[in-house]
C-alpha cells in the first residue's frame, strides 16, 4: 500500500511539475517584447490656433544603444502643411544681417539698422525633410524624444507680400514671394528653408496604437522675386506651436524570435 501511494505521488508530481514547465515555456517564450514592437512607427499630428494650422505626417525606424533598451536613435522622413495668416518674416541671410561671410558669424548679434521685415497675408507650404530623432523608453508606455530636421524641400504658392525697410524712400514696396526651394540644417541663422524642431511625447495604448504631443519649433522662409535691400531676397519666421496626434505601429513584431 505504501508502495503504490508513492508510485502515485511520484506520478503526480512528475505531472505537475511538466504541465508547470509547459506552461512556463509557453509563456515565456513568445513574451511581448516592446522594443521590437515600437521599431517602426508611423506619427500624424495636427495643429491650430490664431493665424497657424497645418499638419505633418512623419515615419521613422528605430535602433537601439546599448544593452538596456531604453536608448534608441533613428532616421525618419515627415512630410508637413502649414498655413499662416498675417505673419512677419524677417531678413534671413546671415551675410546681411551679420554684414559677414565668415562661418562662425553667428556668434555675432545681428545689426538692426540691415534687419528688414516681409509681411505675408497668407502663406501655404508642403516641406518635406529627413530627421534624426533620440529617444528614451521610460516602459513600454511612455517615451520622450527629440527631432531634428536635416535636409529636404519646400513647395509652395506664390503670395503677395509687402517689405518694409528704413532704406527705402517710401518705406514699403509690394513683392512676390515663394518657399524657398532647398532645405537644410547649419548653425542657427545658417539654417535655409522650412526646417522643424520639436520634443516629443508618445504614449501606447497597447502594441500598435498610441498618442503623441510635441512642442515644436519651426522655421518657414520665403525668397523674393526680385533681390532687394543689402541684395537680400530670403525671409525667414521662426515660431514655437503644439502639436498632437496618434502613433500607430504597422509593422509590429509582438514576439522575440
């Protein structure tokens, strides 16, 4: 009796402890993995308040560094409307506004007296460019990064603007104005064209779909028909604006290989 009632303790056991280890192996091993599953992720935002709305839609791939998985890095592409009304773009070139040629000339304050100013009444832009983007993981929720544009390039509409510079007899004289074409990153004032900035927030709902909000800091630039005051025909506005949107992850990997 004793014998058969360890017989079946050990059958038990043997069981137990296998249906236990299945269970574990099964569980373990196709275990979500939030890293591979944000590798790739698709963003469209929004924005509109007084004289400014538009949209940007932006992908991106991501890689890590390091071992911890909480650093990662990318190269994306985004692809951004904006409409403003009733804005000021002023003198963009670093040459008239520092009256310099030299490289690290945006060390030097601008000179009032060769900063002219553009209005717009209504100015429509499509820029696109290439950015990099660091990021940091807090958990599988929440992440916060930071974009920076690189290079691209603007379309436009022409407008109708009006120069307004002290070195003008009348003061103001009407001009056509279009997006300047090419778009790229330098050092402060050395920037050219349509460039954003921004710190972005994203949090996921679950593997594929999220929301994000970001504080941006965008560049817009206009060129003129004709070249002007100090021969300057590049315009600039640069303007802080909010943004939110959602996340979306298509290509979802949801298990560690």
């Amino acid at each position: 009796m004793l014998i058969r009632l360890v017989y079946l303790l050990f059958v038990f056991n043997c069981l137990y402890y296998n249906s236990c280890e299945a269970q574990i192996d099964y569980i373990g091993r196709p275990s979500i993995d939030y890293v591979n599953s944000h590798h790739k992720v698709w963003d469209i935002k929004g924005v509109y308040f007084t004289g400014r709305y538009g949209a940007s839609s932006s992908f991106i791939k991501y890689s890590k560094i390091g071992m911890e998985k909480r650093w990662f890095y990318g190269i994306g592409i985004h692809a951004t409307l904006s409409f403003l009304s009733q804005k000021s773009y002023t003198t963009a070139a670093t040459n008239v506004i520092k009256n310099s040629n030299d490289w690290f000339a945006v060390s030097f304050s601008d000179i009032d007296e060769r900063v002219d100013t553009l209005t717009i009444n209504q100015s429509f832009n499509l820029f696109g460019n290439l950015y990099f983007a660091l990021q940091y993981r807090f958990n599988t929720n929440h992440e916060l990064g930071l974009q920076i544009d690189l290079l691209g390039a603007t379309f436009g509409l022409p407008t109708s603007a009006n120069l307004i510079s002290s070195e003008l007899p009348t003061k103001s004289v009407s001009q056509t104005a279009l997006p300047t074409l090419f778009n790229y990153t330098l050092i402060s004032s050395n920037n050219r064209g349509s460039l954003l900035y921004a710190l972005n927030y994203r949090y996921w709902f679950n593997d594929r779909l999220g929301t994000n909000a970001s504080i941006n800091y965008v560049y817009t630039e206009y060129r003129t028909s004709d070249r002007l005051v100090f021969n300057n025909s590049r315009f600039r506005n640069k303007s802080f604006c909010f943004m939110i949107g959602v996340s979306y992850a298509p290509f979802h990997k949801k298990y560690k290989d």
